[in-house]
C-alpha cells in the first residue's frame, strides 16, 4: 500500500504568541479537507507538522513528529476508523485528540469507545470552531 503521509507542510506558519502556537497533526483521509486544514492551521499560527490519510501512517507521524495535538477525522478508509487510531496512538503517548466528524450522530453514540482527552467538532468546521478547540485542550 502506497503512503499518503507528508510532513511537509502546506503553508507557513502566520505570526502568532509563541506559546500560543501548536505543532498539529492532521489525520484526514480526503485530500481537500486536509489542505483546508493546513491552511487554517497556518492562519491560526499553528504549525502543522504532517498529514496522515491512513492509520499507519497516522501512528508513525504521531511517533515521528510528537505533535502538541492531533485533529482526527472519525471516519477514515481502511479497516481502522479514527477512535481506534486515536486509542493506538495515545497507548504510546498521551496527546489531546480533537475528532472532526461530518457524522453528528458519533457524538452522541460515539462517546464512550473516544480516548481521553479528546473534544469533537462537527463538519463542516469553522474557523472559529478549530481555535476554540485547540485552545480548549491542555497541552
């Protein structure tokens, strides 16, 4: 299978406080919704530090880059969905997992199996959406 992680990042960086910004690794399996991400990341002066549209991939980024946070699509294609790459990652190593989902129903039925510490956003997210979500983890 043919990998489609990076760490290469899409954009720079914006100014931002220093203690403020957060190294972020995406795990989104369509390519839009990743750059879209990275560009938001980018504005919000957070530092994206890869994206991982698989669960390999997304488990050996985490291990590699040792990000501040993770944004992670639920719904992700090959046999493992995000809320178990999450568990996998966070059994190596504690790191505050932020859920996007464009299925709300997973807030409600999911809630039990997510991996602590974690918060959901709903797709399609806001600008506004992802800040309050970072700044609500502790990092």
């Amino acid at each position: 299978m043919r990998s489609n992680a990076t760490t290469r990042q899409f954009c720079e960086p914006v100014q931002a406080a220093a203690s403020r910004a957060k190294r972020v690794l995406v795990v989104e399996d369509e390519w839009i919704v990743a750059r879209d991400l990275n560009d938001l990341l980018c504005r919000l002066g957070h530092a994206p530090v890869g994206h991982a549209a698989n669960a390999s991939d997304a488990i050996r980024l985490a291990a590699a880059e040792n990000p501040d946070l993770i944004l992670m699509d639920i719904q992700l294609a090959g046999s493992m969905n995000g809320v178990a790459v999450a568990a996998e990652i966070v059994r190596r190593r504690v790191a505050p997992i932020i859920y996007i989902t464009a299925n709300s129903h997973v807030f409600l039925n999911g809630q039990a199996q997510m991996v602590a510490p974690y918060i959901c956003i709903a797709k399609p997210f806001s600008e506004h959406a992802v800040q309050a979500a970072i700044d609500s983890v502790a990092v």
